[in-house]
C-alpha cells in the first residue's frame, strides 16, 4: 500500500539531489551551508519516521542555525538563456502545457479513483492521504512526459529545482517550522491565555460587542498562530459558546462557520502564515516581504467587518 | 501571562526582520520552557512536531516539473498566447483566475492551483504579458506589484471557496468541535453558511482587481509621459504604483 511514507521518501531523494549539486557547485560562496542545509532537510524526510524525537530536534536546530547564522547562497544552475527559451518556445508552443496541467489533473484523477483501487484485497492507497499521494504521482507522470518530450540534458530537472529552492531559501522550510511553532503553542496553551484575557478585558454586554469580540479575536489570534484552525477552538470555546451562544441565545451553527471564516481574514494579514504570504514572495522574487500581505489587506478587512455583520444578522434571526 | 512569551518573540522578531527561521525557534523553545518543560522534553516536542509536519514540505515536489518547463520556455510562450487576446487586461486576467480558483476550491479541488504550480509559471506571466501588451514594458515595481497581486488572489480565491466543500478540513474541524460541544452539526449546513462571505470575498476583490487596470493605465501613462525618466520622476511613479496597489 502507498502511503504518504512514499512522498515523503520522493522528497528526501529530491532534496537530497539538491544538496548534492550543492556541494558539487564551487561557483556558490556559501557552497557548504547550502550542502548542509537541504541534506538535513532531506534527512528529515527520509528517515523522520525511524529517528528519535530528540535527533530530530536537534536537526532541526542545526537547519536553523546554519540558515540563521551563517546564511545561505545561490549557486550557478547550468539553465537556458533567454533567446534559447524564446525559440524552445517558438518550437514547443501549447504542447508546454502538457507537462504543466498534468500535475493537477491527475492529482484530480488520482483522488477521485484511487481510494476504490485494491490489488489483491489491499487496498492501493492509504485513502485518508489520497490526494497528497495522487499529487506525488501526478508530479512524476509528469516530469516523465516532460522528460519524454523536451529530452533535456538527464540531471536538468534535479538543477533546475535548486535553482528554484535557491531563490526561496530557508523560507522553503518556514511554513513547516511555524507549524511546529503552532504545536508548541497548543501544548503550552497560548491560546486560553488569550482568550481570558479578551473576555476579562473587554466589555461584552451586548450581543454585537461579543459578536465583534469575537470576529475580530479570531483574525487576531489566527495572526499571531499563523493559523485559523488553531485559533478556532480556543475562541470558540472562550467567546462564542459560553456568551454569544449561551447568554444571548446566537445560532451555533452560523457563528462558528462563518467565526471561522473571519479567522481566515487574519490569515490574509499574517507573515505567520508563511506557505501563503512569504513563500510566494521567495518564488515570485519580489523585494519587498510583505508585498502579498499588503495586496491583501484592503480586501482582510472590509471581508472581516462583513464577516461580523453576517454573524449579527444571521446568528439572531 | 509567561506562556505569551514566545507570542512576544514572533512579534519583536518580525519586526526587528531577524531571520524567521531564528525567530520561529527562539520562540518555540522559549514557549516551552515557560510551559514548563524540561530543556530535553522542548527539543524532543520540537522534533516531533516538525517531523509530523512533513507533509506541508510536499509542495516542493513539483519544482522540478516547473523548473524543466521554465526552461523550456513556458513563460515566453504564456506571454506570446496573452498577446493574441486583444481584450486580456491584468485586471481582467486575475479576475478570471479568482473566479476559477474559487469555483474549483468550493467543489473540493483545493490542488488546482498554488503558488507553485500556477502563480509562478502561469498566471503571473499572463498578467504582467497583458499590461505590457497595453503599456509596453513596464517598470520593475510595476511587475513586482502585479505578481504580489497575483499571488493574493490564489490565496483570497482558495480561502473563501473551500469552505463551501463539506470534505474540507475546516469543516470537519468544526463539527468535530461542536460534536465535542454537544451541537450536533450536519457538514453541509456549515458549507451552506459560508456561501455569503464566499460572494462578498468575490464582489470585494473583483471590485479592486476591475479598479487595479485603471489605475494601472494611470500610472503607466503618466509614467510614459516623463519618458526618459529622471529619477525622481522614477521614484514618483514607483511612490503612486505602490499607492495604486496598496
């Protein structure tokens, strides 16, 4: 059975590739912290699973620190100029695509049929991960069309995806490690703590004031988590349940969708929030950090004043 | 009150723009310290959390897809496929997308789409292609402002169409809470609540995309105008691109 093991090992022979034109690169100044930095990234996903929790700590800290410290560069990647992509595309036209849209429409595929293929009486996939698995597939149909068709030098595919994970750096790690951050937070109940203090601190006699409370608690709180789904439950259970609900009889069903959709707003505001925010801003090369969160702040917030006057009006029909 | 110290890091970190990954560290280690945990028992949380968020990494697989394309000219030939449609503006290209990206999120199909496989190689290109088809070549923070608008409709479209999916993990979340809670919950009646907030996401940022491609003419024009620019002519339709954007 396919399991999400399997992605993960696809990974760690991915980045493990990368950590090795890494140290093959002498034109890179900081050849062996990028070597360092993805072969331990690569460890990560190809022995997490038997390692224990505390080496994979310990990883984890020399990653950061070798990302922190001593900082990571960009190596030369052996790629095409200008006018060669101008003519290969001349040549190719929407046959370039191909490759492109395979990706999401297999992974489509693959997560619509697979959970149903069994070879045997066992099952082929591990159904709970179906579209993750469907999505590693997808990836190798088709790097293997697009190696078929295009008949690149062999190792193009592994130079080209460092000279992609080159530009994004340590932020390709980033939204893993806040994930982390966000499990910290859990254990040590960060968010209770600022659930009392919203419900000591501000004035909830009224239905609209609690309403507001709490759709602007969950922006906040999922700003500072990086993360609505962490910042549900503690608001939910803080605010909206015992008041909102409780006191001034609202519809449970109604505040906690649409309480969840105001913590998406805060999402939008969030560099906590790095695989939406920072990431695209690595991969689009964009110099300023906060470019994205501040395209997407003027649509955040009237969304989030909407958000609170749906809840008013709908949670008290 | 201690336990918000690492709150307090991540706050300071990002402003003072100490490296992230720093940041994220310090404050998960601090955090755990002051929940009380032994310095052991903190690396050994830290491991297994980041071990047990493996699957967010899986994004990266597909760069070598995207890499050997881009090399073989994918953007060169979105750029040449834009300049065939006359009526493709930026606007109304990111207005297309938001559309699709949200119709796609809310049947389920979260994975058509990402920063990855669609900003960067397709979607970005048409819609800096298609204000160049209007305004020929366009200044570097111009081209830096539309990609950042680029990528923020892949998220708003993601967003506020997924909900409206019953399967979603938001959705299970919830009635997994409110099970907890004693509120039993149908996940379809919490898809259908979040169909008003979908269409108000939709009508506001159609709204600022429609007004993005006026105001992009604007600035462009005024930009044409002091051509060749000095710099501070430069820097003042940098300082209005960004105003025009933001």
């Amino acid at each position: 059975m396919l399991s999400l093991e399997f992605i993960y090992q696809l990974m760690g022979v991915l980045l493990g590739g990368v950590a090795l034109v890494n140290a093959r690169d002498a034109a890179n100044p900081r050849r062996w912290s990028n070597t360092a930095f993805w072969g331990l990234y690569a460890a990560s996903f190809l022995f997490g699973s038997w390692l224990p929790a505390r080496v994979s700590g310990a990883l984890v800290l020399a990653m950061t620190l070798v990302a922190g410290f001593r900082g990571l560069g960009q190596g030369r990647s052996p790629t095409t100029s200008p006018a060669e992509r101008r003519a290969s595309a001349e040549r190719w036209g929407n046959r370039l695509y191909l490759p492109a849209l395979l990706v999401p429409g297999l992974t489509l595929l693959g997560t619509l049929t697979l959970k149903r293929v069994s070879l045997g009486g066992v099952p082929l996939v591990d159904a709970r991960q179906v579209t993750l698995i469907s999505l590693g597939l997808a990836t190798l149909a088709a790097l293997a069309v697009g190696m078929a068709m295009l008949r690149p030098p062999p190792a193009a595919p592994l130079h080209e995806a460092r000279r992609l994970l080159d530009t994004v750096g340590w932020a390709a790690v980033l939204p893993q490690m806040l994930a982390s951050l966000g499990a910290l937070f859990a254990l040590a109940g960060v968010g209770q703590v600022v659930a009392e203090l919203t419900t000591r601190w501000v004035p909830l006699e009224t239905p609209l004031a609690a309403v507001a409370a709490y759709g602007i608690g969950m922006a906040l709180l999922t700003m500072l988590m990086g993360n609505a789904f962490a910042a549900f439950p503690v608001m939910t259970a803080g605010i909206a349940l015992p008041l909102i609900v409780g006191r001034f009889g609202g519809d449970p069903v109604v505040i906690s969708a649409i309480g969840m959709l105001a913590g998406f707003c805060g999402t939008l505001m969030s560099p906590m929030a790095a695989n939406f925010n920072l990431v695209p801003v690595a991969l689009l090369e964009l110099p300023d950090e906060n470019a994205v969160i501040k395209a997407q702040i003027p649509t955040a917030l009237p969304l989030l004043a909407v958000n609170i006057a749906l809840m008013y009006f709908l949670a008290f029909r | 009150m201690l336990t918000l110290v690492g709150v307090l890091i991540v706050i300071l970190g990002f402003l003072f723009r100490v490296n992230p990954l720093l940041v994220v560290a310090a404050a998960g280690i601090a955090t755990g310290l002051a929940g009380g945990l032994a310095p052991g028992a903190v690396l050994d949380a830290l491991g297994r959390a980041f071990i047990e968020n493996r699957y967010v990494g899986i994004v990266w697989l597909v760069l070598p897809v995207i890499g050997l394309l881009e090399r073989a000219g994918l953007k060169e030939r979105t750029q040449a496929l834009i300049g065939r449609f006359r009526a493709a503006t930026t606007g109304r290209v990111l207005l297309l997308y938001l559309a699709v990206r949200q119709v796609a999120a809310a049947l389920g199909l979260t994975s058509l789409g990402g920063h990855a496989q669609m900003v960067r190689p397709l979607v970005a290109p048409m819609a800096e292609a298609a204000a160049e088809m209007h305004h020929g070549t366009l200044p570097l923070p111009t081209r830096h402002a539309i990609r950042a608008q680029t990528a923020a409709v892949d998220n708003i479209g993601l967003f506020f169409g997924e909900d409206i999916f019953i399967a979603i993990g938001s959705i299970l979340l919830i009635r997994g809470f409110l099970e907890q809670n004693g509120i039993l919950v149908q996940p379809i009646e919490l898809a259908l609540w979040a169909i008003p907030t979908a269409i108000a996401a939709f009508v506001i940022h159609a709204t600022r995309l429609l007004l993005l491609d006026r105001r992009l003419a604007r600035s462009l024009a005024a930009h044409a105008l002091a051509a060749p620019p000095a710099a501070e002519a430069r820097e003042e339709v940098r300082q209005e691109v960004r105003d025009a954007l933001a």
